[in-house]
C-alpha cells in the first residue's frame, strides 16, 4: 500500500475512493454525534457553554510572573500570564540546556577518562529518571533544605539564596538619570529586599527543566560529533589547522547539520515538559487552566485554549528550528 | 600508525596525565570529585541511620540520610492505597508482570504461539488479582490501586493498546488514500504538540462532560485510554520509520507471489519494519514507563504518588522526604536502566 515509485497500483481505484469516503463520512458522523451529545449533555446539566466567560472575573490570582495579577482580572488576562509564565521558564531554559548539554557531550567524547566517566555517569542517571521526580526532589531541596529568608545564603554580594527564592541585583530607572542604578538586594531582619528576586517554584522547575533536557541533548551534541568522518579531522589536520580551528572549519559544521533537527525536538519537549509546573505550583499555562477548570466548570473552553497555546507554541518552536536547520544544511550534499 | 595504535591500547592513567592541560583538568575533576564523594558518603552513609527509629533520625539533624524511612513505609510507597491485608495480591501481581515481561524479552519466547496465550492469560489474570471479585477475592475498587503495581499496569496495557494502533496510523500515513494520509498526519501532529498533561486532564475532565451518565468510566480506565491514544502517536512515528526502512523490492516480490494486500503487510512487511526498530521501540517504552509518573497530577497514586500520600500526611517522617524520593528514582532508576541495556542488547545482537 505504499506510493513508492515504479510499482504499478494495484487492487480496483474505484473501491479506494469508496473506501475513503466511507471513512470520512464514518468520521464526520463520530465527530457529530459527540458534539451533539455533549451539548445535550451541557444542557441537561444546565451548564453554558461559550467563550465569554474568558471576560469574566477569573476568581484567583497569579502570584508571579511579567503579567501577576488579582483575581478581579479577566480570565483571559490570567490564561495569558500563564502563557507567559510557560515563555519565561521555557526560555533560559533552552539557554541552559544547550550550554550544560553541550558541554556534556563534549566531555562524554573527551580523551580524558574521569571527564568521560563523569559525564556518562551524568547522563545515565539523569536520562532514567522521571522529570516529575527530579522536579519534586529539587523543590524539596529549594524549600526545606535552604535556610530561611532570615538568615540567607549569600552566594555573591548582592545574591542571597534561602526558601523565600534567588535575589539578585537589578538595574533600576530613576528620573533624571541616563543610566540605570544598580538596585542590590538586602538582608533585612525578616527577609531579604531590594533587587529582582525568583520564586523557589521557578528556580525548580527551571533547573529540574535544564539539566533534564541537557542529559538528552548531551547525546545529540555527541552523536552529532561523531558522525563527522573521521577523515574529514584527518585531513584538516593534514591542512595544518589547529583543535579550535579543526572545531570552527570543519568539525562543527558538519556535526550540527545532524545536531539540529534533534535539537528542536528537544526543545519542543522542554516546551512541553515546562507544564510538570502544575505539580509544583508554578503559575504556568497546565497551572491556570487547571485551577480556572474548577473555578468556572467549563471544561471544554479551558482546556481547548489550553491545547491551541500549546499547539501554536509548538508549531512557533518547530518552525524557528527549521529556519536554523536550513542555515545549517545549506551547503549539505 | 601512531605510538598507541602500534603499542596497544594506553593506560587510563598515561591518558588523563598527556599533557600539562589533561593533568590540571584531571586534578581539578578528580579533587571535586574527591570532596562531593566524600560528603555524599558521610551523609548517606557515615552519619545514616538504618532502622526505622523516628527518635534517631531526629537527633541526626540534616547531618546523616534517615534510610529508616524505607523499611518503615515501604508498604505504602510500593503499594499505595492498596488495603494492607490484600497487599498480597498487588505483590503477586507485580511479581506477573516482571515475569510476564521478561519471558517476553527472551528472543526463544518469540513466536506468536507463546507469546499470544502468555498475554491472554497473564493480563486478566493480573486485572483479577488486583481488582478482585472472582475466586474469592474481595473487590478493590480501580481508585485504590496505586504504587508500583500501577505504574507497570499503565505502561505495559499502554504500550499493548497503543501498538495496534500504531500500526494502524503508521500504514494509513504510507497509504495511497489522501484522506488517510491526512487524517492520520493530524492526528499524529495533534497527540504530539500537547504535553501528556493535557491529554490526562482532557480525559478525566472533558470526558465526562462528553459521554452519557450511564457510561461512567472509572478514572483508571479514562487515564488508561488517554495514555494509549498518546502513547499511539510516538509509536507511529517510530513504526512508519521501520516501514519506510524496508525495500520496495520485498513489497514487489510478495505481490509476485500472489499475497493479497492484507497478507503482503502481515506476512512481509510489518515482521521486517518492527524488527528493524526494536531498539527504538525499546526507547519509547522506557519514555511510557517516565511518563507514568504524571498520573499523580489526576489523582492516580502511581509511584511517585505513592510516596506524598505515605510521607504527605505523616508529621513524624514527612521531614525525611529527600530519603523517599532518592528511594523511589532508585526504583525508576533500575527499571529504565535495565530497559536501556536490553534495547543496547538487542541492537548489537539482533540487527
């Protein structure tokens, strides 16, 4: 039943083209009686139905996040914090996984033996652990083990590290000033001040998210190096090049050709793996839909913006990838 | 021919000591190394206390692992809210589905004779062991099923529903019928750009809504369904890779020999595309077995589930969940960990 080419169809045409408006037609039929039956259903329960409640009140709030908010907000305001909440732990923790998953990688291919050793142990162990495991693990460690906010870690001057979450330093705009002022965070007696600061929830599943993915992409980024010809490092070393120039010229190109399409995959998976948050209580997009579910009782508006956002996310992710991916392969036999 | 190549393989030690750069990075890695062993071990080891005793592990104060959280609520973490006086029957019935799964393994249990009555009977078996009602068992209702007996249970049923179907989507995708080309492509594209999350909660909160009162599925049946139509879409992809491995010649050559179309996929096709991607097959029973894990966020007290329900409610051991966790991806740990060998195994052997 393949289209390849050069073998002649066989069976009778006419009985394919029933075939498959029979399936349709069987489809379409499934598909109508569902929806006539759920908005029976809907009715009976004396439920509405209809996207307007998404400019109602939404009835909690989101606590963190570029777009926090009351819970006199509208829904659609609290669907889109939630989004950008999935954005804002979704981001650097594609930065990070690409730095720590390179590294590995590189390490996993490295002539010294105890980097090679520790960087298999890493992916090993990491890669046969569930996600929602480490997650629960590393929230665990950021709000039982750390100290109180009383009495911080400090990391660096102006970093200070407790249950209460990271605070770091932040550039402030003041009137009348061209640039901006360092705002350096302080231990107070009660807590820390000053500065931004990141929720113990987001530092968990941003960590549990990164060196997660960086154990899949270690793989990748190796499999990727090594499926450059030996050859070709032969002869650039015949050329007189040296390591880094042999990695820039030669090695690279060629090893992220195979890198890249991998790569988005696993950058879609992290975009996906970002809803664990719910189990967290990090506000991201899974978080709000879920608690606006039970707010509302209108399971099939949530959970069908829920699923487009997710679908336009991938689909967003996908194509930025594919344009890398044609840089890539640009010159690709 | 370089100096190694002519001398044999060089020690371990010739090569992390090569150069001046090799050795700071050695002595640099190996001190790290040295100081987080060593406080690793005297926490979970040194300073550990072993037996359940509430009162030691207290007087330890964060300075030593409390291990005697393990033998003290190993019952509730492997089996959840499983009744204690049955917890016989969830023990039995994962002891099946180990056995189950590692005569399937064997490559001389490869042969549909075996392998057909094995499942036939195995599965129901197991299903009647856990859920009761026959032979004399008391019922325990799907809600109370929980632990590792769960996350087999899911993963396995998963896994055999989803593949039928996989193949299904798989052979739609290569066929001549554009309406089944595209309605499998949506599908697949669809299942694959929501996160497993969504899907759960779709099928304990919008089916529901969606089917008549009387249809009432309980929530392990509705999880179930949901993994396989997940689990069906990776599958597919993985299947349609092995299909599109194998050489038009074969097709060619069983339509020559007279095999209708049906018999052409059973007899020629399918064998050949499956074995060429058991290792990756492998590979996405070990993703299934990971994403179990997430049926806790819809109330399924599978392994990790488990565990919060065990230590949630407990105030004398809860401090010690750090203990249960590190239990627990022990257990994931050791599972994938030996999935991931068998596929390696396979690959090497049976290509």
């Amino acid at each position: 039943m393949s289209t390849g080419g050069g073998i002649p169809r066989q069976g009778r045409p006419w009985l394919g083209w029933l075939g498959q408006g029979l399936l349709v037609a069987l489809l379409a039929l499934a598909a109508w009686w569902l929806v006539q039956h759920a908005l029976a259903e809907l009715r009976a329960r004396g439920a509405q139905a209809g996207f307007d409640i998404f400019d109602d009140p939404a009835g909690f709030q989101i606590g963190e996040g570029w777009l926090a908010g009351e819970s006199t907000q509208a829904l659609w305001r609290a669907f889109l914090a939630g989004v950008l909440n999935t954005v804002r732990v979704a981001l650097p923790a594609i930065v990070l996984t690409s730095i720590v998953g390179t590294l590995i990688g590189v390490g996993r291919l490295s002539r010294n033996p105890l980097a090679r050793g520790l960087s298999t142990a890493y992916v090993e162990t990491i890669r046969n652990v569930p996600m929602l495991v480490q997650l629960l693990m590393a929230y665990f460690a950021l709000t039982h083990l750390l100290p109180d906010a009383m009495e911080p870690l400090r990391l660096a001057p102006g970093w200070y590290l407790s249950k209460g979450g990271l605070a770091f330093p932040w550039p402030v705009f003041e009137a009348g000033q061209a640039w901006p002022r360092l705002d350096l965070p302080e231990a107070g007696r009660f807590n820390v001040s000053g500065g931004a600061a990141i929720t113990p929830e987001y530092l968990a599943v941003l960590l549990a998210l990164s060196l997660y993915t960086a154990s899949f992409v270690a793989e990748i980024v190796r499999a990727g190096i090594e499926s450059v010809p030996a050859g070709q490092v032969a002869a650039s070393r015949a050329l007189g090049f040296s390591g880094w120039q042999q990695l820039r010229f030669v090695v690279l190109p060629q090893a992220l050709r195979a890198i890249v399409p991998s790569m988005g995959n696993q950058y879609l998976n992290l975009a996906k793996n970002s809803s664990l948050g719910v189990a967290v209580g990090y506000p991201e997009l899974v978080s709000v839909t879920h608690t606006a579910l039970n707010q509302t009782g209108r399971a099939f508006e949530c959970i069908a913006v829920m699923m487009a956002v997710y679908l336009l996310l991938s689909l967003l992710i996908a194509a930025a990838v594919n344009g890398w991916n044609v840089r890539v392969a640009r010159w690709s036999r | 021919m370089t100096a190694a190549a002519r001398h044999g393989r060089p020690s371990v030690i010739s090569t992390a000591f090569a150069n001046p750069t090799q050795a700071v990075l050695t002595l640099v890695l190996a001190a790290l190394l040295a100081w987080a062993a060593s406080s690793l071990w005297s926490w979970a080891v040194t300073h550990a206390v072993w037996h359940a005793d509430a009162a030691a592990c207290d007087a330890l104060g964060g300075r030593g692992a409390c291990w005697g959280v393990v033998p003290e609520k190993l019952r509730a973490m492997l089996f959840g809210r499983y009744p204690p006086a049955q917890q016989w029957r969830a023990g039995t019935a994962t002891a099946a589905l180990l056995a189950l799964v590692g005569l399937s393994a064997w490559p001389r249990c490869w042969r549909v004779a075996v392998l057909a009555p094995l499942w036939l009977v195995g599965l129901p078996l197991v299903l009647v062991l856990l859920g009761g009602g026959m032979a004399g068992l008391q019922v325990v209702p799907t809600r109370d099923w929980g632990g590792l007996p769960l996350t087999l249970l899911l993963t396995i049923a998963g896994l055999l529903a989803a593949f039928p179907l996989a193949v299904l989507l798989a052979l739609a995708r290569r066929s001549s019928w554009p309406a089944a080309r595209t309605l499998s492509r949506i599908y697949v594209e669809l299942v694959r750009g929501v996160p497993l999350i969504s899907v759960l909660f779709m099928a304990s909160f919008l089916l529901p809504l969606l089917l008549p009162a009387s249809w009432q599925a309980d929530v392990l049946l509705r999880v179930f369904i949901a993994l396989a139509l997940f689990v069906a879409a990776y599958l597919s992809e993985v299947i349609r890779g092995g299909l599109q491995s194998v050489p038009q010649g074969q097709l060619a050559a069983a339509r020559a020999l007279g095999l209708s179309r049906w018999q052409q996929q059973r007899l020629v096709v399918l064998p050949q595309a499956l074995r060429a991607v058991l290792p990756s097959i492998v590979n996405v029973a070990i993703g299934v077995l990971k994403d179990t894990s997430l049926v806790t966020v819809v109330s399924l007290y599978d392994l990790t589930g488990a565990l919060q329900l065990a230590l949630g409610g407990d105030p004398v051991w809860r401090p010690y969940y750090l203990e249960g966790y590190l239990f627990v991806a022990l257990v994931y740990w050791a599972m994938c960990f030996g999935l991931s060998r068998y596929g390696r195994w396979m690959e090497r052997h049976w290509r």
